[in-house]
C-alpha cells in the first residue's frame, strides 16, 4: 500500500492543482501538433499577463530555474561587462558566478543572512563603480526568504545609471509577488515553473523587454553558449505563438501542457486578487508564528517574502527533531540553505494553490503539523 | 468530448507506458525526500546498464537532448581544439555549430542525404587534419533515418588517432541499438529521454567515461557555461547515486519518477532482447513499406535506423495530404526534416513499447493506417 501523500510545503517544488497534475499525465503528443501549438502559444501570451508586460519576449525553455540565468546573462552579457548583483544570499553569489562565467567583471552589493542592502549603498555602488551593463536582483532569496523592493531599486537604478539593464531573479516571486514589468522598468525577468506558477519543476522561464532584445540584437560577440542562445530560441517562440510549427529542441510537451493548466487557473483569479492573496496568506502564517515567540529570519515584515517564511527554531529545539516530527503529521518543510545560518532555521512555503484555493487548508494544516511539532520537540508555546 | 488519442507515431515523442503517464501524475514531492533520491539513483544505475558500461559516469538534467551536447561539449571542448563531425545529417550540422560556440575548429566528413561516410574517409580525415580533442557521430540522425556503425568508426579512431574523443549523439538510438560504451571505446552518449528512453520530453542525458572525465579534470581553461559545467552537475549526480541530498537546480521530479518507471520496464526485458526486438521490428516495417514500392531514405537496410524508417513519398502522392489521411486514421507521423528533401519523405518511428510490448499492435496499426492513407491518396499499392 502507498504511504499517504505528504504536503509538500517547501519553498518549491509546492502542491500542484490536479488539473496540472492531469495535464503531466498526458499521453504522447507530438510538439508540432496543432494542439499543442496553440496550447504553447497561449503559456507564451498569459505569462506577459502574469508579469504584467505587453511587450516583453517569453521564452519557456526545458531546464530548471538555473538554466533561466544562462537563457539571461548568457545573451545579454559579453566579455568585460560591469555588472553588479544586488546579493541578498545564496542566490545572489551563484548569480554572480553565472554572470563571471559569461565573462562580466562582477562587484557585488551584500548584506547579512535576513538583510538587504539599502537603496543608499546601491546607488552609491552605481555612481562609484560604474557603468553596470546590468544590476541583477534576487526578488526573493529562496535561501533567507529576503523580499527586496524591486519597484524601488528600479527606480534608483533608472535615476543614477539609466542604461543599466535590470534583471530580476523571479523564481521564488512570479505569481506571487506584484513585478509590473512595463510600469517598473524592468528588463529581465527569470522564473522557474515549481514555485508559485504551479508547475511541476522542469521548465525555465525568462521574459524580456524590448529595451533587453535591443542591446541583444546590438551584441558585438557572439552568445557564449549553445543551448541557452536566442539565436536558437527566439524563432522558435515566435513561432509558436503566431500558431506555426518550429523546431529546435523537442519542447516538454507535457510540462508545458500542465503550466496551460496552472496559468488558467492563477489569471481566472485575476493577478491584484493573486498578489492579495499571497499577502494576506503570508501575513497570517507570520502573525502566528511570531505569536509562538519565534523569530523570521527576514530583519522586517517588510523585508519578507510573501511565498515562504523563514524562520529560526527556537532555542533548544533540534533541527532535525521538529523537521522529522512536521513529516510524521504529514507536512514536508524544508531545512535551511544559507551556508552561515544553516542548521539554526527552517522555512515554509505558501504559494499557489495553498494560497489562492484556501478550502484546500493546507496552511491550516501545515500551522497544526507545525504546533505539535514543536510541542514534541520540546518547545513550550506562549500561553496566549 | 475529447477527441480520440491518436498513436503519436514519430520519431520521439512516443508513446509512453501507463506507468510512466502515471508517474508523471505524481503529487509534489521534495527534490531531496528520501523516496526520490532512491528513485533519481536508481535512474542513473540503470541508464549505466542500458549503455553497456561499468564505469561511465552519467548526468540526468532537465532539458532537451541538445543541452545534452552543450553538457558533453561545453566540458571537453577548449578554445581552439579540433573537432571532427562524422556528419549524415541536419543534426551532423548543428552538432557543429555547438562545437563551434565552444570554441573548436570544426572539420565535417559528410554524406549526401541518406548516405554515411565511408570509413575510409574518416580514416583519411584524421590522419590528414588533425590531431582531433574529438569526433562527434550522430549514431541515428533523426532528420534521415541513417545508422552509422559506431562500433566500426570506434575502431579506425582508436586505431588511427588513440587520444581522440569519441562522442556518439544517441538521442535517436539509446534503449534501441546496441551501444556497447566500454566495449567499444566510446567516451561519451548524449541522448534525451523521449525517444526509445520511453519518458516524456524535458530530460537531456549524457554518460561520460573515466577517459572523458579524466580530459575534463585536465582542463587548462575554466567551462565556457554556467548551467551546462560539469563542475556544478558532478557533485550532485554522485550525491543521487550515493542516496545523499544535494542541490544545484531543482530536478524535475516528476520526469526522473518517469524515467525510472520507464528504466524499470526496459531492464525488465534486457537490453539483449531490446536491441533485438527493435530490429525485428524495423526489419518488418522496412519490408511492408518497400513491399508496397516505397523507397526508404537511407542508402541501404545496413545503413537504416532500427528505432524509425524515413521513406520517400510515391510519385504524385502529396506529403500533406498522406500525413492528414493517416491521423484522420488516428495515426500520426512525421514529415521530412532534412532542408534538401524535405518535401519528399516522412519518417515513421518504431521504438520504446511499440516495439517491446508487440501485444498493444501500434505497428499493425500504424500501417493499417498508412495503406488506407496511401490509398486515398491516389496511389495504387503493387498486387502481391
């Protein structure tokens, strides 16, 4: 007999809708079926929705969130390109390795695990060290859970250095978090399918602005890689979304058949009544948590992000305890990842359908896994 | 209503087996639970059985097949290698465009459409051009339906130019020809998994010998690409195959629990009776094809892939409407692919449980379906 399904309430790969999980379960399709054409054009079309652009250039591509960064910087980067990471953790370090790989004289911005750095320092980063061909920004750093206010950094980077592309890490934001792509500014988006797009993970997702295709199409050497190049790409989502049949690498038909699904559902609910949501969802599970007496990792309800909470354990209470103790009522968190701060936090993630179909419970029921958890791990709840 | 599935006969895409459809069905599950790490390591034991080798190391990535090549290219290619392309088709040339944008000198031997080089020629080619780092061999090039004798190949490179890399491009042939990867002295396999692999499209696969990792180890200059380098993938690969947790991106689990369920059933027959099984199979559609008066695309039987069969259309019948009559008999195939002729052929595949489960009769099917779509097409099928 199959052990019961476990909730996986991790910050990615989160529970998927059983529409997506159908569309997984698809039977042999060719890529060049006009079904699937349409069904491809259409992710391409409502993921400018999801992001909030009219005009940027998606390109859904089989990877993980990582290959994403190639499918950017790869492109957009060429040999002796400033560029500077606004570095808010894990992240942000292999987003600077990425972009040194790829031939940029990297300069970070740092702050300490749960802190990021201020617009002052930035800007001053800009003016100092400058011209950046690009400032690459985690969102949220899936590591600390920090939410960086990009609208603001945008608004910096815009002021001070204004042909400095801005790329946002999008993996652990899109669909959850407000990124007005045309309204903010922004040039590159990159985002993964597991998180809050609802997808099972194996799709890499960047959107570009018209500002992004231009100093593309301006390169003067030619793209570093083979796979992650839009020479190869570019024809091929255009095709697909002017509903013709191209090839260049067999697409995941069936992952891209469940991000339909997925994409469906999150714009049936409209993207303001979605960020809402995620707010509202995040707000609660962090009001409860700090109502136990345990602290976010995040220096600020401001600086959280709204997908996932980190948070550290409470004195006296062993990691692997409460963890091992959550999966024995059924609920699977995930450990910490920032190398200084690993073993002294954990984190949950609440996106998606957790979030926007709350009949579901799944937060209640992670909240309640959570509280007996800790009691068994030996922590003495607040008498409230 | 939805319409009737129609049997996805082409050269990959296939069909898939219920138990791969339903693992990809599978609910969110961690990319480091316990159960798939399990699964993700017996993944990548097994494909070591399906390749024939003790002591290849094998990469399993989200991706297409072609990132496979920049996964096998990008680590053994510096700035300035040579590389020799064994070239029979549309692949033959992009493989070269990948060794290109890593750097090589890239000499082809090619053949026209539907022929294969002569051993001689490659025998001519690396004795007068190189010394070659590598040489690429499409083993079935997808575009024209051609096999190349990999094993005869291996033997004049190891004979005439000891140090050079053998790289066989398997996409179209792995769990279908024999590839005896330590018998024969090949260094590195590239293949996808959704061809004779059986597992929706989203896998790129690559096994690579002590030989090849020791090139690797040896570099002198850093890995062209951050998400294709071994560097970042080596590590997490042996962390699986150890049942250890490990992250750099996150691993499609949905299409690894595929890939196993899909492993599991092909090792369950042996690879002895796969290869055989693939090649009864090809032989009876070859001769019913060529018993009606078609002409296949490839040279010879010797020089025709087991796995697909690309076949001339008969005079005056038109590709589309030959392709449309057979899917409105709910049978899908293939057009040509190949630029110089591609109007002329279609490509039919045969592999995976077409061909080892005969009980599901899609090879019935499928020319049951062509003959009547032959017929309304206008053209008179030879008395017999």
């Amino acid at each position: 007999m199959a052990a019961p399904h476990k909730l996986c309430m991790i910050p990615g790969p989160v529970e998927f809708h059983e529409d997506v999980l159908a569309a997984m379960a698809s039977p042999a399709l060719s890529h060049i079926a006009p079904s699937f054409i349409d069904c491809f054009g259409r992710v391409l079309e409502n993921l400018r929705h999801v992001l909030l652009t009219k005009s940027a250039q998606p390109f859904v591509v089989a990877g993980s969130g990582t290959l994403g960064w190639d499918l950017a910087v790869a492109n957009l980067i060429e040999k002796g390109d400033k560029a500077l990471v606004h570095n808010t953790g894990v992240f942000g370090d292999r987003m600077g390795d990425c972009l040194a790989t790829y031939g940029a004289e990297v300069s970070h911005v740092r702050a300490p695990p749960g802190h990021r750095p201020s617009l002052q320092e930035i800007e001053q980063a800009l003016t100092a060290d400058g011209p950046f061909r690009m400032i690459t920004i985690t969102h949220v750093d899936t590591s600390t859970g920090v939410l960086t206010d990009i609208q603001a950094v945008a608004e910096v980077v815009r002021r001070v250095s204004p042909d400095t592309l801005i790329l946002v890490d999008g993996v652990c934001s899109v669909a959850a978090e407000p990124i007005r792509m045309d309204d903010w500014g922004i040039d590159v988006v990159t985002s993964a399918g597991q998180k809050a797009l609802g997808t099972p993970p194996g799709l890499a997702v960047v959107l570009a602005s018209e500002r992004a295709m231009r100093v593309f199409n301006s390169r003067k050497t030619p793209v570093a890689a083979y796979f992650a190049s839009w020479n190869r790409w570019l024809p091929i989502m255009q095709s697909y979304e002017k509903r013709t049949p191209s090839y260049f690498g067999t697409p995941p038909v069936q992952l891209i058949m469940a991000m339909d699904a997925s994409l469906k559902l999150i714009l049936s609910h409209g993207m303001e009544k979605i960020f809402a949501e995620h707010a509202a969802a995040s707000d609660h599970v962090k009001q409860v948590l700090e109502g136990w007496g345990l602290k976010l990792v995040p220096q600020s309800r401001e600086a959280a992000a709204h997908a996932m909470t980190a948070v550290y354990y409470p004195e006296g209470v062993a990691a692997s305890a409460l963890l091992s103790s959550a999966a024995a009522h059924n609920v699977v968190l995930a450990g910490g990842l920032h190398p200084t701060i690993a073993a002294k936090y954990f984190r949950i993630g609440h996106m998606g359908i957790t979030v926007y179909e709350p009949q579901r419970k799944y937060i209640e029921t992670t909240l309640d896994a959570l509280k007996k958890a800790l009691v068994e791990s030996g922590y003495q709840l607040p008498s409230q």
